[in-house]
C-alpha cells in the first residue's frame, strides 16, 4: 500500500483507526483460532533471543501471548508512532517492563549490526516508503540465522469490502492497486536479502452480519468522509439486505518466513 509517508503518519497517529479493523476480524471471521496466536504459533526461536518488532500497533501481539514469551527473551517493541507506543505499554499493563519501547522508523534502525535474532513485522511492510532500505536494515541488525517473520495480505484481500465501497464511492480505494509486499510479490522482494524464504498462509473469510462494523472499517481508512458517513450506513443496510442479510468476505492472510 503505497501510501504518502504523511498518510501512514495520520493513520496511525492513534490506535482508534486500527481497533476498528481488528474489531471487525475478531467478530467475524470463520477461523476462530486467534491471528496474534497463530503467528507466534510460527516463531522458531532459542529459550534466548534478542527480538524486534518494528510497527508494533497496539502490542497485541504480545499481550496475547505473555503466557507463552520466555522469561530469557529480550523484546523490543517499536513505531514511527507515539500514540501506538504509548497504547502498547497501556495494553501490557504490569507486564510492558519486560519491554522495551522505543520509536524510529523501519528504515532508519538504531540498533548495531547483527544484534538481533529475530525482527517482526506484522502487516507493515507494505506501507514503508523505501521497502528495499528497510529490508536491508533489517537484514543488517539479524545475526547470521536470524529471522524474519514478516505479514502481509494477499491482492484479493477484502475485495468484496473495497467492492462495496466503490459501489457507494467509484474513486475509493485507488491506493490499494498499487500495493507492494503482498503474499504474491513478498518473496521477491525478500530473495534479495535472504537465504531461505518461506510463506505460510492463515486460512480465514469473514462473515460479516451487521452494519456498523462494515462502516467502521470503511470509514477507518478514510475514504467516507463523516459528512456521508449516514448515506454510507444506509447504503450498506441494503447492500447487506440483499446478501439475505450476511457478506462473505475473502481474506488472504500470511507470514513469510525468511533465514538471514
């Protein structure tokens, strides 16, 4: 998703544009089997290990999985955003000592030359402007055999939902066809930069059966101004009433695997 470094910026100045997003996936997807858990689920790591984050969010990653992080593991969480970090240490409460906080920016990291034995990103690549530099940063603070483990979507990706947006809003989404690091492209770009290089898919749809959710998302990414976000919610009521009451949503969702 190429957007401006200024757009990314405003997005996720605060966590109330991404909550909407996860509220969304988490009432209604068919795969219940939680995301954040499914990720860690994929972590091959030692009892010791130096880890990064870059584009943490909220920290839901981790405050999902506190019962199952190593009590050796060292866990830096960053962002480009503040706002986020700050939501991060609310989330992890009397845990987020066990953390490190700090913000830069993916392509600029400030920590030393293979220091690390993982680096996460989770569905952030592809808004960072100048991919190949953060790739390359990221290769530079792994150690020989670290890890990258690195979510994205597919180009399918919530097509019925950017569908019903255009039907109301014909410009709306433009953004989305020039998406890079995508499960499609994302072992290209990875090629360069690593030895192995794996993906591993997270089978899931959504069956989404009301309104408000649907218009939260939508408005989440600014494409319904508040000024025609009544007209939106009216909209989707019968778009919804014509799907018998119930939108299918195709998700494609993954984590590439890749050893420095």
């Amino acid at each position: 998703m190429l957007h401006s470094p200024e757009l990314v910026a405003e997005q996720y100045k605060t966590p109330i544009n991404l909550d909407a997003r996860i509220q969304l996936h988490d009432q209604f997807s068919t795969n219940k089997y939680d995301w954040s858990l499914w990720v860690f689920d994929q972590f091959k790591l030692p009892s010791t290990a130096q880890i990064l984050e870059i584009g943490c969010g909220t920290g839901k990653l981790w405050h999902t999985n506190l019962h199952r992080i190593p009590a050796s593991w060292a866990i830096t969480l960053s962002d480009q955003s503040a706002g986020m970090l700050e939501q991060a240490r609310q989330n992890l409460g009397d845990q987020a000592p066990r953390f490190c906080f700090e913000q830069f920016n993916a392509e600029a990291i400030p920590l030393a030359d293979a220091s690390l034995d993982a680096v996460i990103a989770n569905h952030m690549l592809y808004h960072v402007a100048d991919l190949p530099k953060a790739l390359g940063e990221i290769q530079r603070v792994l150690r020989p055999g670290g890890h990258l483990y690195a979510a994205t979507n597919g180009e399918k990706h919530m097509q019925e939902l950017r569908d019903l947006v255009r039907g109301f809003a014909p410009h709306a989404y433009a953004w989305r066809e020039q998406m890079h690091f995508s499960l499609e492209d994302g072992a290209q770009w990875l090629a360069p930069y690593f030895a192995q290089v794996a993906l591993r898919r997270f089978e899931s749809d959504l069956l989404v059966t009301e309104v408000a959710p649907l218009v939260a998302y939508a408005c989440s990414m600014g494409e319904i101004s508040t000024a025609h976000q009544a007209d939106f919610t009216r909209y989707v009521e019968e778009q919804l009433n014509a799907q018998q009451g119930t939108l299918r949503i195709q998700k494609a969702g993954g984590l590439f695997c890749a050893v420095k």
